[in-house]
C-alpha cells in the first residue's frame, strides 16, 4: 500500500487568535503529519487605545479594554496601549508608531507560542513556520529567540519532501514589509531551488503565481484583477514543484493547475474567527531496488477546509 503523507496549510490569519487555535486543532483532528503556516500570522490591525490611569480612551470615548481585548481574539484587530505623548509622537513618526506595533506584536507573539507548545506538545505533528509581508522583519529573530525557527529564504526538509519558503510578495500599494521586484523574487526563489539535488519539492511562496484562480483581487468597483506573481509563476513553470501553497490574496481562495502542478490558496475569512486551510495529502510510491530505488510522490487529494 503506498505511504501518504498529511499536510495542513494554513495562512492570513492576521492576528485572529481563534483562527491560529482552530488551525492547532484542525491539524490533530485530520491527524496530519505536518502543520506548515504560510505567512501573515500575526496582526494587521490596530486600534489605538489612550491610557489615563484607571481609565482607556477610542477616539474620545471611554472602553473597556478587556473587552477590546476580548473581541480581537476573533478579528486580529488589536487595541494598541499608549500614553498620549506617545500617541501624539505616533502620529508624527511613523517609525516610532512601527517600533510600537513591533512590541505588541512580540508580545503576541510569545502568548502565541505558549498556545502552540502547550496544544502540540507530544501530538508528533512537525510544523513549519513563515511569515508574510504583512509580518514586520523584527519578528523572525524574536521568534528564533523563542525557539521557533522561521523558514524564510531556506530549503527545509520534511521527511523525503524539501520546502521551499518565500513570504515575499511582488509589490503592491500598501508598502508592506516584505516585498520585492519580480525581478528580485524570482533570483531569489531561483536560488533556493538551485540548492534542491533531488526530491519532490513544495513551494511555499506567500505571493501567489500570477493569472490563476488565486490571484484575483477585487477592487472597489467589485470587478477583479490579477495582481499575483509572476516570478511565482516562471519558477513554478520552470522547476515543476509537486505543489504550490500560497495566500496574500483573501478573496481568491481556490485550487489551480499550472502544468502538472497543484497550486492552492486557502483564502481568508480571519475577521469572522473563520479557519481555511488547504488540507493535503501526498501519495509516495518506492520503484526499483537497491541502488535504483526511487521515491515518487503524486498528489491524492487537495482541498480547501472551512470552520
């Protein structure tokens, strides 16, 4: 009977806590091998919240801060904490406002990881961390010091299988943190493959390949245009990945083919507290023997999850 591998992608949860929960507790349920998170982790959105002492201000208007707190559980849209000289020099700096979301964003980011050691302790599922272009850079070498290496520009191996990761994406005109020429994407991409001797590959490019049924965006007009990669693209069309796993683009969840390829993105209701996920299995067949014994991997099932 040929070995199957089970793989559980999730991406863009941007912050939702119960999104990153659900996705722990997908990966057990569907008793995958590995858990791979393909960027945009962590938070997007910020309320700004005036601290005075015993009492929190929105825009003028008393809250209660736990039940911001509460309610950016769901939505990723977490309530940032500041005096109001640092919410006057906030405005005026945008570095210094970046520096505050940084250290929001390290705190949660620690809670986080004890939510994932504390759920995936002895459940034996691998998981393979990146992040996206929404994900400020201070974040990988914050992680890295909680023991959570980032896969960023490296070839991982996940049993017989290499994974190339890339959270990179083409421009695009919000000028995030992680985005580069499609010139530039592609020598990048083009490198990590050239690392590759041998063996069945995923792609793991947060930027999905341009002209599929990934890359649509809409717009305010609600008439949709691809903005994906084309770098993306070329590599795949070039070095033939057994799959593509991507995300970036919310309203363009699907399953596409470019060649024999299987690209996916699971798209993203996050605001809603909604998980979607690509649910993988791998099929490996072993041909010959001895020394001309060969692992062949094929694609058994791919499909988008929602819940």
């Amino acid at each position: 009977m040929p070995f199957q591998v089970k793989i559980l992608f999730a991406s863009d949860i941007h912050g939702s806590e119960y999104v990153f929960r659900k996705a722990l507790n997908a990966a057990k349920m569907y008793k995958v091998n590995y858990l791979i998170f393909g960027g945009d982790i962590f938070s997007k959105d910020f309320v700004p919240v005036i601290d005075k002492g015993s009492s929190k201000f929105v825009e003028g208007k008393e809250v209660q801060i736990s039940q911001l707190e509460e309610s950016s559980k769901v939505s990723g849209k977490t309530p940032l904490l500041m005096r109001e000289e640092e919410f006057q020099e906030a405005i005026k700096n945008k570095k210094y406002m970046t520096s505050l979301i940084v250290r929001e964003l390290e705190g949660q980011a620690s809670r986080w990881v004890k939510v994932f050691h504390e759920k995936m302790n002895g459940s034996n599922i691998e998981t393979l961390w990146n992040l996206g272009n929404d994900d400020p850079l201070e974040l990988d070498e914050y992680l890295s010091g909680l023991g959570i290496e980032i896969a960023e520009g490296k070839v991982r191996e996940l049993g017989d299988l290499k994974v190339v990761s890339s959270g990179y994406v083409n421009p695009t005109p919000f000028g995030t943190y992680r985005e580069l020429p499609d010139s530039t994407l592609f020598l990048r991409l083009d490198s990590m493959f050239k690392e590759v001797s041998e063996g069945p590959v995923i792609l793991n490019a947060h930027a999905p390949p341009i002209n599929t049924k990934l890359d649509q965006a809409m717009d305010r007009d609600k008439k949709r245009h691809s903005v994906g990669s084309k770098a993306v693209r070329d590599i795949i069309e070039k070095y033939k990945p057994i799959v593509g796993l991507h995300g970036h683009i919310h309203e363009s969840g699907g399953i596409d083919k470019i060649g024999d390829t299987k690209v996916g993105n699971p798209g993203s209701y996050y605001t809603d507290g909604m998980l979607n996920a690509i649910f993988l299995v791998l099929e490996r067949e072993v041909k010959g023997k001895g020394i001309m014994v060969k692992k062949e991997y094929k694609v058994k099932a791919m499909e988008i999850i929602r819940g």
